[in-house]
C-alpha cells in the first residue's frame, strides 16, 4: 500500500508537537516583516490560516488587529491551541471544507510538505476560498526535487522544494498574479515568501 507521505509527515508532527513546539519559540525578523506586509495588506480582514501550529504567527497578526481562524491538520497542534483558549479547527487543505470567503490565507512552512500534483491542487482551492480581492501569502523552501528529512523532530518529515519560475507557473495556473515575492535566508535552508491575488 502506498501512504502519502503528507500523511507520514503529519503523523511525525502529531508525535512529536511538544518537540516542535520547543524548537519554534523565535520567530526570525525576516518572517515577522513578512507577517507585517500581509497584514498591511488586509487590516482588520480576516485571514484563515493554514497549519497554525503553536499559533505564534497568529499570535502576531493579531496583535495588528488582524482576525485570525486558526487551523492545523495535527490533532496535537489543534488541542493546544485550545487547551490555550482559542478557537481552532482540525483542517486539513487537501480535502476538507475551508469555508470562507476570507481576505486572506495563510500557510507559513505548510504547502512545502505536499507534493507538486497536491500543491496545485491545493493553491485551487485557496483560490476558490478567499474574495475576490482576497490574498494568498505563503512560505516554501527554495530549491530543487523534493525529499525526506529526521533533523530537528528525529522522525520522518516530507518537503517539496521550489524554485521561482515553477512557482510562478503553479500560481499562474491556479489563478493567481503574484504580487511579492522574496527569496530569504532561514536558519539552514533558503526560503521563498510569496503574496499573491486571484487573476
């Protein structure tokens, strides 16, 4: 039988969310200003956000005055954000209901675990979630091929890597005109940060 490896990932990030959780407590400069534009950008619009996690980036938005729904594919992640007083929902972008029309979604660090078919599939289906004016701000690893990796969570995690011109491709095809895109220095892999509209 063959398992998606998003599933792999997800069981990894299940198990291990307090490991996760501990090594994720900073958020570099580069994604706090990424986190600032998207919120100039919408406001006090509301932003769905994709594979929340520990919420910090929430956290932030909203410190801005930005309404943040917060969600996650991991159960774990989902019953902390509770157990901390917020609203959360278990969702998972390839098939479950995003509800909506939102100002905006985002996913930091999530899309970069589904594979290319999956990805498109997926910037589809944000597109059909936000406004007409809405936006679409998204993190990926920048690079070629895709592979598995144990650092940092010791279990297997799942990562697609992109570079521009193919990701501008996938965007265009799906319906979006980018409208930022930035190529940024992380902690061990370069990044792509990523803000665009609906066509």
């Amino acid at each position: 039988m063959i398992t998606d490896p998003d599933d792999t990932t997800l069981a990894t990030y299940q198990a291990a969310a307090d490991i996760y959780i501990e090594q994720t407590r900073t958020q570099p400069p580069v994604l706090l200003a990424f986190l600032d534009r998207l919120a100039g950008l919408v406001g006090h619009g509301h932003v769905l956000e994709l594979g929340s996690g520990p919420g910090r980036d929430a956290a932030h938005l909203e410190r801005r005055g930005v309404e943040v729904t917060r969600s996650d594919a991991t159960p774990a992640f989902v019953d902390r954000l509770r157990a901390a007083a917020h609203q959360a929902h278990l969702l998972d972008v390839r098939h479950d209901d995003l509800g909506g029309p939102y100002d905006a979604v985002l996913a930091d660090a999530v899309l970069l675990h589904l594979g290319r078919d999956q990805f498109r599939h997926a910037l589809r289906r944000v597109r059909q979630a936000v406004t007409p004016a809405g936006l679409l701000a998204i993190t990926l690893k920048e690079g070629d091929g895709e592979g598995w990796t144990t650092a940092k969570l010791g279990l297997p995690r799942h990562f697609t890597y992109w570079r521009e011109p193919a990701l501008r491709q996938a965007l265009d095809d799906a319906g979006w005109h980018v409208t930022f895109l930035a190529h940024v220095p992380g902690r061990a892999d370069q990044w792509l940060q990523v803000i665009a509209q609906p066509d």
